[in-house]
C-alpha cells in the first residue's frame, strides 16, 4: 500500500515493477509491470467535473469498434485459407 501526497491539480501517471524469482529456464527473475493514468483536481463544485471531448464532433467510437472486428475477422480468415 502507497500513500503518496499530490501536490498539484493535473493528470498523473503511476508506474510500477514487481521483480519476482523465477524457476524458468534460462531466466532468474520475471517482472510484472502496470501503469496507472488519473487526473486530480482540488476543486469542487458543478464544473469542475470535465472530460477530454475535443473530438466529440469526429467519428463515433462505435465505428472504430466495428472497425477493428472486421479487420480481425478479415485476417483470420485469410491467415487460416486453406491453399
């Protein structure tokens, strides 16, 4: 457990190793890593709540979602063609 005191308002990142010993061959230690993003204001009260939404006029998150799945689709099949 960390407590960690934040100075400032602003968008922190956190990030962390954990270094274990590992019976692998050919390995003595494995690392595990993760990374944590949060933004803290001071501030309080009806605007001080805000999102990034610079691109609300832009594409819908929707068609990149169905995007991705056809391009996936796509190349498993074409990777699992028969020949």
């Amino acid at each position: 457990m960390v407590t960690a005191a934040l100075t400032s308002d602003g968008v922190w990142y956190l990030q962390t190793i954990h270094l274990v010993k590992t019976e692998e061959e050919g390995f003595t230690h494995e690392s595990n890593w993760t990374t944590l993003t949060f933004q803290v204001t001071h501030a309080h009260g009806e605007n001080t709540h805000t999102h990034m939404h610079e691109d609300e006029d832009g594409i819908p998150s929707w068609v990149y979602w169905a995007g991705s799945l056809l391009l996936v689709g796509l190349l498993f099949f074409w990777f699992n063609r028969k020949k």
